[in-house]
C-alpha cells in the first residue's frame, strides 16, 4: 500500500510543479544507487555497487533526454555475456551501468521532449542511437550491438538514470512495474519472431516450437497462444512441464529423453507430421539439427540467441536448402514493432510469466548467479525501490 501511495505522491507533486514550474522535480533531496560494469572478467568481479549517486537535476537535462525513476529491471542472457570476457557483443568502455530491461516513471523531460510527460510510465527500448539515425522502424544488426543499453550506453540497473526520448516507448497501461520490465528484449524479440515478417504472422492455424524455459522461449509460447496457435515446449525438467502446460502449451518434450532426435519427435506431433509452422531456437548449433527435423517445408527457423554448448560443431547455412525451410536470424525488434507488441499486451490483457524469486537492486549480484545456474523460469527480476 505504501509503494501505491508513493506513486501517486510523486504523481501529483511533478504534475503540480509542472503547471508552476516546467520541468521541475524533488529530485535533488534525493540520491541514486547504480551497478557499474568495470571490466569484463564476470559478473563477480567486474560489478560493483555504487551508493549517493547524484541525481541530474532537470535543469541539466539535454533537449532530448528524459530523466526515469526505475522501479524494476530484469535480466537477459546477454547480460552475463558483456559481463564475461569479451564474446560475440564485443567490448565495453568502462564504466558502463548494465543491463538493457526496465521499466519506471518520468521524472524530468529537456526542452525538446514532447512524447513524454512527468507521471508517465515508460519503458526502455533497446538502443537509442540506431532509432535517431534510422527511425522508429529500424531493426538491429550485430553492428549496432556494442552501442546498447548495458554496454554501449548506461543501462537500466540503477534507480535513477537519464535515456534519450528515442530510447523509450510508453508502457502498457495493464501491467504492474515488474512484469513490465520484462519487455524490452526477450518480449521484443519473441514479437519480432512471430509477427515481424509481413505475410508469414502466426495465426490460429500455426503450429509454434519453443525450446526450454528462458524468456524469449516463455514470451513466444504466451504470444503463440493468444493468437490461438498450438505450441510444443521443450524441457529438461519434470516440475517444468506442468508450468508450461498452464500457460498454454499442448505438448512438452523432455529433450533430455531424445537429445538426437527431439525435432522428429516434435514434428511427428504436427497434423499429418507436416512439421512445424514457427521454431524459436534459442540454443545456437546445439539446437538448430533438431530445430531444422522439426520444422515444415517453407516454415521459419528462428534464430535468436546461443545458450547451448557454444564447443559444437557449426551448421552450415546449406541445411537449409536440405530441410527447404527459411532460417531468419533477429535481434530484438524495432521500436515500433515495440509499441506494437505493448497494444497487443494491453488488448489481450497478457500478463508476462516471470521468476518465483524477486531481487532487490542491491542483490543485482544474486541475480546474476540465479540466471547464470538457469534455476530461473522466464525472466529474473529486480525490484527497485
């Protein structure tokens, strides 16, 4: 009840101060707390807890920046990547405040922000600096990687932080602070993944693949099934089948029980063991030879990250042309196809799975371990205060 009240405090007080005294908050009472990445030797050594941050006070904004009140971040994969010794996201220019998922209440805006107002409540979108110089339809190549939230830029894993208006989209009126903060990358990218090539959008008819329990695989199934697809999940755990079933899969495959041969088993599950429609392959060259058994003549593999054994052999780009299948790699989703996926959240009141454990900002370290020893399901989450 106080967290409530709270929120609608500040509400009031910006919005009063607003109408005497444009751009102006209480903000400068106050003090921040923040992660910093200070090198990329894992997470354990590399980030450090920073306390009595001062606040930017509105009157240092520039025109295009927006001043957010975070009240919760989650992590993805990535995070632990940028964090250890430099893989496939590259290099970061220490200090750097990670992480990219967050969600909180506008604070201060610069003299040229006109989306956004004092009270609102936002959500960060993955890169600010492809959507300036490309627009609001750009999507992210591996290129545009380095210059993210949480190793290009400062990111979301501090109380308080400044982003570019080109860098937020509105939140969804219908979800609270910590399922909100699940979006940005892992919802982006499950979106992208099913409905971002124009013509091929999943639909009643199709038939969805998704592949363990992490965030984007979780994402894809919620969406899936609110379009009225039938999903096969994939998992190593017993307890978790129950789990995925309720939120709407019709068959789970333990792939522990059929390591070789899980995608035949998925495809003989399918209307006349056509295959499936859509494959959301989270695993890399782990997965993909049963991703590309699973999937049907002229359906689509999706290609969105590389949690499997990284030490195995490569697929060549040729076992497409063997399965006669699309293979379409993504990363994330364009700032408007954000906004697109926060409608459809709103129209069919979603409500993103996520951890049964929430940590607190000062245990972003706990948090890290959670992910990094996969005892999570979905998203992990932090709640700050």
């Amino acid at each position: 009840m106080s967290l409530i009240l709270s929120d609608f405090d500040i509400f009031f007080h910006h919005h009063y101060n607003s109408l005497h005294f444009p751009n102006t908050t209480s903000t400068s009472a106050k003090m921040a707390r923040q992660w910093v990445l200070t090198s990329q030797e894992g997470f354990e050594t590399s980030l450090e807890y920073q306390q009595d941050v001062k606040i930017p006070s509105p009157h240092e904004l520039g025109s295009h920046d927006v001043l957010v009140r975070m009240h919760a971040a989650s992590l993805n994969y990535r995070d632990l990547v940028i964090a250890g010794p430099m893989g496939i996201n590259g290099p970061i220019t220490p200090p750097v405040i990670p992480g990219c998922d967050g969600a909180g209440i506008v604070e201060g805006v610069g003299s040229s922000v006109h989306d956004f107002h004092l009270g609102d409540r936002v959500l960060t979108h993955l890169s600010a600096k492809f959507v300036e110089s490309r627009g609001d339809d750009a999507l992210a190549s591996i290129a545009d990687a380095a210059a993210c939230l949480g190793q290009g830029s400062d990111g979301t894993l501090r109380s308080h932080g400044v982003f570019s208006d080109a860098g937020l989209v509105h939140a969804p009126k219908s979800l609270d602070w910590l399922p909100a903060a699940t979006l940005t990358c892992t919802w982006t990218t499950a979106w992208n993944a099913l409905f971002g090539l124009k013509g091929r959008e999943a639909g009643p008819d199709s038939w969805v693949l998704v592949q363990g329990t992490g965030g984007v695989s979780i994402a894809a199934l919620q969406l899936a099934v609110a379009v009225g697809a039938t999903v096969i999940a994939t998992t190593s755990s017993e307890e978790k089948v129950a789990r995925l079933k309720t939120l709407g899969a019709t068959h789970v495959i333990n792939y522990l029980a059929n390591p070789k041969s899980w995608g035949e088993e998925a495809r003989g599950l399918t209307p006349g063991g056509r295959g499936v429609d859509f494959v959301i392959d989270v695993g890399g060259n782990e997965t993909l030879p049963n991703s590309l058994a699973a999937v049907r003549v002229d359906g689509v593999v999706l290609v969105v990250g590389q949690v499997g054994e990284s030490s195995v052999d490569a697929v060549p780009m040729f076992a497409a042309l063997l399965h006669t299948c699309i293979v379409r790699g993504i990363l994330a989703a364009s700032r408007n196809q954000f906004r697109e996926l926060v409608r459809f959240i709103d129209e069919h009141e979603i409500v993103p799975a996520v951890d049964d454990v929430v940590f607190e900002l000062a245990e972003a370290k706990s948090a890290y371990r959670r992910l990094k020893e996969k005892k999570h399901f979905a998203k992990v989450l932090i709640k700050i205060d």
